[in-house]
C-alpha cells in the first residue's frame, strides 16, 4: 500500500497545482487528469519529465545508459541525432529499423511507468510479461484500477527538422526528399508550405516521431553570404509577414499530416537572423531593442503563437534559444544574459503571446550541453557547472531542457554521470524548496497536457507504430515536391525573355562543374555531398539525351567538381600535358555551354570560392554560355560577376527535382514563377519595396454589408451604414501585400467640398472600413495604399428613398490579381519576374545621341579644315561624306561587338553612354586620316605615272 507520508504529499501538491491552473469547464465537471497523473508522480519521475537527452548509436539493450535512466526516473524525452549515430552507423538507417527503434523507446516508457507509478497497486504476483501487453483501462483482465491505468506517459521522441541543412527525413531511406525553408518561400505560396508540411507530419509520425524542433522561424533580414553564422536556406525569408504566413501554414500541414500526433516547437525565439556567429561556437550578442525585434525577429514567432497550442497553425511549443541582447530595454550599454537563461528578457519577449503560453504553450530551452554554455559559466573551461545552467534555465522559465553531450569532455560516460547528478539535485531540491517545487509542478502540467492532447489513450501501444502499415506511408510526397520545386525556380539573370540565349543545340559540348562539398554528419560514416557530382549531368542525359529528346550527346557531356575547377585555375606553367588541369583548361576553351552548380559559399568548404575565382579571372576569355544553377541561397555573387553570366537561376534546393527544373528552364522547357524571397544586395532587389502595393494597379471597391455581402444601390438609403471592401492589393511579385498595410479611403461630399479620410489596414490583402451615409447628395469614394494611386472611383448619389451608382476609372483598368487557390500546383504568374530586378541597362536613346553628336562635331570639324584649306566643293563634300560613313561604321560595328560577342561590357556602360560619342568621333578622325591619305597618294609620282 501507498505509505501514509506519500499520500499527504501528493494531496499538498494536488492543492497547490489546483491554485496554480486557472480552472476551466472540464475541472468544473471533474476530476482533472493532468492534475491527478502528476499528483501520482514520485519526484524522481517529476523532474525527469522535465529532460530530454541524447544517447549515442540505436542499440537499446537492457544495460545500455538510456534504457536505465528512463526506468530509474521517467525521463520526458529524448532527441534523435545523426550526429550521435541514431540514424545508423553510414548515416542512413532503414526505415524498419528506425522505427523499431522508437517502438522500443516507448515499451521502455510504458515499463517505466508501470514501474515507478503503479508498484504499490500491482498484484505482487504479476508476470513481467504483463508490462509490455495492450489492455486498455477498463479492460477486466487488467490489473491496474481505472482511475490509474492513464498514468502511462508516452516519451516525447524529438528530432530537428533539419541538420547541416539537410531534411531529417534524408537520413531515412525510402522517404520523401523534401525541399528546404527558403525553396518554399520561393513560392509564395502558403498552400505550397502547408503541403510539404503535411508531408513531413505524415512521414514523422509513421516513424514514431512525435516532436519536431522545427521549422526555423528566423527572419534573414541581413544576407551575410560567405559567413559561418549565414542563415542560408534554412530560413523562410526576409520578409517577417511571410515568414510567419508561410511558418503558420507549415505548422498547420504539420499537424494534419500526423492526424495531430505530432508536437511542433519553432526555431530559434526570438530569432537568429541578426547574430554574428554560430551557436557553438560563442553566444553571440545582438544590438537590438525589444521593439526592433518585435517588429523584425519576434513577429513571425507571434504569429505562431497567436491562438490555442495545436491547434490549425498554431505550435505546441516554442524552442528558446541562446542569444543576447544589448539596449534591449533601451539602455545601449547594457547586456542580458542568453535569452534561455534570463527570467526578466524572457518574460519581456513572452508578454505578447501570454494567452498562448497560458494556454499551454511550452517553453524549450535549447541545447545546455553546447561549448558556448560552458564557456558562459567557466571561461577557462577547467569545470562544469551543471547543475546551476539546468537550474537557471528553469528558473527563467523554460519547462523541458535539452540535455545533448552534456559534459565538457564530450565523454559518454560522464554524459549520463551528469545527467543524473542534475536529476537527483532538482529532486532533493523539489523536497526542500517550495518555489521551485511550484515552477516544476506548473511545467509539468503544460508537459503532461501536451502528452494527453498527442494520445488520447494511454495504454502499451499507444506510442508504438505498426511496421508494415508504416512503410507504406513513406516516400507518398514527391509530388509535392516537384510543384515546390517548379514553383520557386526564380531566374535571377538575364531579366527579359529577348536577352535569354538560344538553349543547347544538337552537338553543343556541355561542361558541368558540381560543388559537392562533402558533410561529415555522422561520425565514421562515409561524407554525404550536398550536391551529388553526377546529378546535373545524369539529369541532362536522362532528359535530353540518348534516352530522352537525343538532343545531346552522351560523350559531348563533360563533368567535373569545383576542386578540380579550384586546382586548374590556381595551377602555375609549366603544365604536364597529360594532367587533369589539361583536361579542365581544354574542356573550357572548348564549351559551347558552362554549367556551374552550386550550393554555397561555405567557408568550411576550400573549394567553395571557385566560381568567383573563375568568373574574375576566365569568364571574359571563354567563348561558351556561362550558367549558373544555384541551389543555395541567391545573393551570393556581386553585380559584376552577374554581369558575367549568361543565364543565372535560383534553385534553393540541392535535390533532384530541382536539379530537374533548372536543366528543363536552361532547355527553355519551364519557365521561372518564382521569386527571390531575401534581397538581393548586388541586383538592388529589396523586399521591403518588392512587398509594397504595385503603383500600376487599380485598387478596386466593393459595397457590402456586415456579412460581406455584396449591396445593391436600390438597397441603399440615407443614414445606412454599409461596409467599403477593396479588392486584393498585391504586390511588385504580384503577391497580395501583407498584413497591416495602410490603405486610405477617402470619401468626397462633391456638393458640400467636404472630405472624410479614413485610414484602415489590410488582411490577406483586403482592406474594410465602415461607413455611415449621414449626409444626402453625391459623393465620390477612392482607396489608395501608398504608392498605388486612387484610380477607382465610387460615385453614388445619396437619396432618402433610392440611391445611384457609378463606377469612374481613370485610367483604363489593369487586371487585379486574386488571391492564389488552396493547392499544391503552383499558379501561372502573370508576370515572370518582378521589376526591381533588374541590373543597370544603358539607353539605346542615349547611345544614338551621343553617336550622333560625335559624328557631328567630326563633319563641323571636317568641314572647318576644308574651308581653311580652301579645297574646292567636291573636295570639301568628299571629306565631310567619308567622315560621316566612317563615323557611322565605327559606331555600328561597336555596338554589334557589344551586343553579339562582348555582352558582359554593355552593363558597364550604363550611365557612361558617352563613350558611344567618343567612339563615333573617333571614327571620324579615322575618316579623316583616310582622306588625308588618299590625297597623299594621288599627289604621289607613283599614282601620276600609273
């Protein structure tokens, strides 16, 4: 039996949990469960509820490390990690091997609870084998009492959505490749997101997964390419709007797709996009004050957050992270402590999703076992203090800590000795410190919510997942990915169709150069390569080759990596003939078209720099098209070297179908729809002028009524109220505009030449405002948002018993675009690319101005010297007439030569179209000397003999 001293204490912590929980309809009904399976908790198992750890490799035997601390106390999670072998010893695990892992994780959960929860209410003569049964409560054969058998906690089992920016599903065979962060903001498109996210859900669920560190709600307002703190592809965008749009919908798809079997907790609150430096490496220190951040870094996570935990593309969770802020309440010289671990910052950033965390939103803090965090704590790095970093990050809030390589000598062994240490000092303090014992018990009741809104039933088989029903569930989403990946290639270079090359002809030699920097993520493993060497060229042939269109020729397809590029670009004379530099310097020369792959500028990556290298130093001397596929982020190469390049396309994404967009857009089979969802410093391209409304547009107006409802004028009357609803605004990208734009509508009394101005904001690029028609006569409505004018006017004549309409536009109208539809296939744009994308073009104008003052100023010139001369007229006009042609032909010939065969130096003339009258002067003084020498010839004896 239950020991008399337990029982009070249990009904000590039932009372001050009942304090501290608002009540609701359910506690007014009954019993609350969450509030009696914690009370039924020995202490050990409370605070290891509040932990999830890491373990090394997949074997889960009976005296392995992980298996003894879920028994010993309950452990709330843990967190899968390539790194840590969870995912195979080559970093690719089977399907059916994973997911015997996570069942086996559960049976050891479910035992665990039999174990510490339910030893005094056992039979004492009950069969081990009873421990891993499905008898549900309720069941007669089941030994447990009902009230008790639904205190079996499933384990939160966690991965991160992404790792060395490859999808978590990557590291599972026969699973969707998926498209990363940025190649879905590349869409624009919510529904898109929402369908990869269903994918993911679906996919992690059947393998056991039940949370997701994920998605990364970063906002990448500053590109830092070629930096190791860039946030790359692993951010949705720049735009906070979009973020937190494209975010909402991912974590709706997300839930869905895991029938709301799986918990989501966003990266990195508040937010990495401004950090200087990676996580590991330092903590890095942010100038921000907080109303910066709430209006950049905060506000996609605050739309993540604003309603009820679960519920459509609201998130279960929050993943704090460990950054710091200097001024961030206003005073520049000051410094809060990491974020994860300071009560009164993290409060701060918290105040506007309070509702949310009330609601049960979770607080995670991220990774304590991190360098950084050591330095934090002991900057000589001679000792740990791991007890104070767990008790601080409590104590600032947080209600699961992650625990991964928790020890400074990254020692298995003394992984586990430290975690237990931790869990024994937070129980012996739950015992003796009532404060501390309310925060625990007010995490644990936000923890244990969570677990019963994920299962409903808690009995043996509740976490575990039926093998063959599972696999067929995995690999079902490629076709998402294929609309993504159509729908976010975005052509960056040329910017009209006209300037585009002809694609590759039928015996045109192809050279493709593939960074395939390889990533060591799992230890011992062999290197996976972001992008496959021979995926560009396999594609090529297998579309276009002997086995598709037989276009091109299998051996007219060259194929080499950016460190064979690196080594014969940096090679010194003499060469051995018969070494691979030849052979990458021959192939060069000899293209007809160069394809560069690339992924990033890593600075991990050696080879990384070879594509800036080759445009500086061969681009103007190759006599082949220069191709640039990107599956990496698109801001990495400067205007000049864009300038060098013949076609540029963004990817986003290292995979094959979009490997097989961008080799169908080079082939002119597919054209790009996307558009770039960061800036794009070297091409001007900024998204907070891309987002705002189009100045060609005509905003619409409706009249309806409270229901939205359209209104007829016979249905008006003096004193109505009736509602003034615009059209959808959209975008530079023809995007409707985001939330909270201002749009003015200004109503006119013509007669009276009164004017009412009233000032409204958008949602989902519609603007509303109400309006009382208290005056009789004729008024005249308009909505503008800035810089888009009021064209559309509404002009209606009030009257007390019927009212006129009439509908003015001024100009002719151009049509509005709606909102997209809620599917995976992308919608065909209107547009290709957005305007400000565009580099400096000279003016043919300009050009021919200039040419013709040149070539005049030669003939005044010309004619000048002829009448000091005293020539005769024939004389005179034949110079005027051979400096005008040769000026004239100078000037042609130049601009074919720009035009045809040296294109990368028209853009520099852009602004300098002088040079153009320079040039045509120039021939004029050619014509000149011609004159003169045609002259000296007749005057010779030579020329009067002959």
């Amino acid at each position: 039996m239950m020991s008399r001293g337990l029982v009070w204490r249990g009904a000590l912590v039932l009372l001050l949990l009942l304090m501290l929980v608002p009540p609701t309809s359910a506690q007014e009904q009954g019993p609350d469960p969450v509030l009696e399976a914690i009370a039924r908790m020995p202490t050990s198992m409370k605070v290891g509820q509040l932990v999830v750890v890491s373990f090394p490799d997949t074997a889960l035997t009976e005296d392995a490390e992980i298996a003894a601390l879920i028994r010993e106390y309950g452990i709330g999670g843990v967190i899968l990690q390539p790194g840590n072998g969870n995912f195979g010893a080559e970093g690719r695990i089977a399907p059916a091997d994973f997911i015997s892992m996570t069942n086996q994780l559960q049976s050891l959960a479910w035992a665990a609870t039999q174990e510490l929860l339910l030893a005094d209410l056992l039979p004492t003569d009950i069969s081990d084998e009873w421990l891993s049964t499905d008898l549900r409560p309720g069941d007669p054969a089941n030994p447990v009492p009902l009230p008790y058998a639904s205190s079996y906690l499933p384990m939160f089992i966690m991965v991160e959505s992404e790792v060395a920016g490859l999808p978590i599903t990557s590291f599972v065979s026969g699973t969707t490749t998926l498209p990363n962060l940025m190649a879905l903001g590349a869409t624009w498109n919510p529904a898109l997101s929402k369908s990869a996210g269903e994918v993911l859900g679906q996919e992690l669920s059947a393998l056991g997964v039940n949370f997701l560190l994920g998605p990364d709600l970063d906002v990448l307002y500053v590109p830092n390419p070629g930096s190791a703190f860039d946030l790359g592809t692993q951010s949705f965008g720049g735009d906070p709007f979009w973020v937190g749009e494209m975010g909402r919908a991912y974590i709706d798809g997300l839930h869905q797709g895991s029938a709301a079997r799986l918990a989501v907790a966003p990266r990195h609150f508040p937010g990495l996009g401004s950090a200087d430096r990676p996580l590991e490496e330092e903590l890095p220190t942010v100038q921000r004050a907080l109303a910066q951040l709430q209006q950049i870094e905060l506000a996609p996570f605050y739309a993540a957050a604003a309603g009820d935990p679960g519920i459509e593309g609201v998130a279960d969770a929050l993943l704090v992270t460990h950054i710091r802020y200097r001024g961030f309440q206003g005073n520049i010289r000051q410094s809060t402590r990491p974020i994860s671990l300071d009560p009164q910052a993290l409060q701060l950033a918290m105040e506007a999703i309070l509702p949310w965390r009330e609601g049960g939103g979770v607080l995670i803090a991220d990774n304590l076992g991190l360098p950084s965090i050591h330095q934090l704590y002991d900057p000589s790095g001679t000792s740990f203090s791991k007890r104070r970093v767990v008790q601080d990050a409590f104590s600032a809030g947080n209600d699961l800590v992650i625990l991964d390589r928790f020890s400074a000598e990254d020692s298995w062994a003394m992984h586990f000795s430290n975690i237990r240490d931790v869990l024994d000092y937070l129980a012996q303090r739950y015992e003796s410190d009532p404060t501390f014992q309310a925060q625990v018990d007010a995490a644990l009741y936000r923890i244990v919510s969570l677990k019963m809104r994920l299962y409903s039933d808690f009995y043996a088989s509740a976490g575990q997942r039926d093998i063959p029903t599972a696999l067929e569930m995995l690999g079902q989403g490629q076709s998402v990915t294929t609309a993504v990946a159509m729908a976010a290639l975005t052509r960056i270079s040329p910017f009209s169709d006209d300037l585009l090359p002809t694609p590759p002809q039928e015996r045109a030699r192809i050279v493709i150069f593939t960074q395939e920097y390889p990533l060591m993520v799992t230890p011992g493993a062999e290197p996976r390569a972001r992008l496959p060497l021979e995926l560009i060229r396999q594609t090529v042939l297998r579309l276009y080759g002997p086995e598709g269109t037989g276009l091109v020729r299998e051996g007219l397809v060259q194929q080499f990596s950016f460190a064979e590029l690196s080594r014969a670009l940096n090679a010194s004379p003499p060469l051995d003939p018969d070494s691979s530099v030849i052979s990458v310097l021959t192939a060069m020369e000899q293209a007809d078209w160069l394809i560069f792959g690339t992924t990033s500028l890593d600075p991990a990556d050696p080879d990384a720099w070879a594509l800036k290298t080759f445009l500086a130093q061969r681009a103007t001397q190759i006599r082949g098209q220069i191709v640039v596929l990107s599956f990496g982020p698109p801001y990495e190469l400067d205007s000049t070297e864009i300038s060098k390049v013949d076609i540029f396309y963004a990817l986003y994404s290292p995979t094959l179908a979009f490997v097989e967009a961008g080799v169908r857009a080079l082939f002119r089979d597919l054209v790009a729809t996307g558009a770039s969802p960061v800036n794009i410093p070297a091409l001007n391209y900024n998204l907070a002028l891309q987002t705002m409304p189009n100045a060609e547009q005509v905003i619409s107006l409706d009249i309806v009524d409270a229901d939205g409802e359209p209104l007829l004028p016979a249905d008006i009357r003096h004193n109505d109220v009736i509602y003034l609803r615009t059209g959808v605004i959209v975008d530079h990208n023809n995007h409707p505009v985001p939330d909270g734009t201002p749009v003015l509508f200004t109503l006119t009394y013509l007669q009276e030449g009164v004017e009412r101005r009233i000032t409204s904001e958008t949602e989902q690029g519609v603007a509303q405002t109400m309006v009382t028609l208290d005056r009789v006569g004729q008024m005249d409505i308009t909505a503008q948002s800035e810089p888009a004018p009021p064209f559309f006017h509404l002009q209606l004549t009030i009257r007390e018993e019927q009212t006129e309409l009439v509908i003015a536009i001024t100009p002719m109208p151009t049509p509005t675009p709606t909102l997209e539809p809620d599917v995976v296939e992308p919608k065909p744009p209107t547009r290709v690319l957005p305007e400000p994308l565009y580099l400096p073009r000279p003016d043919g104008l300009l050009f021919l101005g200039w040419s013709l003052g040149g070539g005049l100023l030669t003939v005044l010139g010309a004619f000048a010297y002829a009448r000091e001369r005293r020539r005769k007229l024939v004389s005179l006009l034949r110079l005027v007439l051979i400096c005008s042609l040769a000026s004239a032909t100078l000037y042609v010939f130049s601009m074919m030569m720009l035009r045809w065969f040296a294109s990368a130096w028209l853009y520099p003339l852009a602004g300098r179209e002088y040079w153009m009258g320079v040039v045509a002067l120039l021939g004029g003084l050619l014509g000149f000397g011609a004159d003169a020498t045609m002259r000296a010839a007749r005057k010779s004896p030579r020329f009067r003999g002959g």
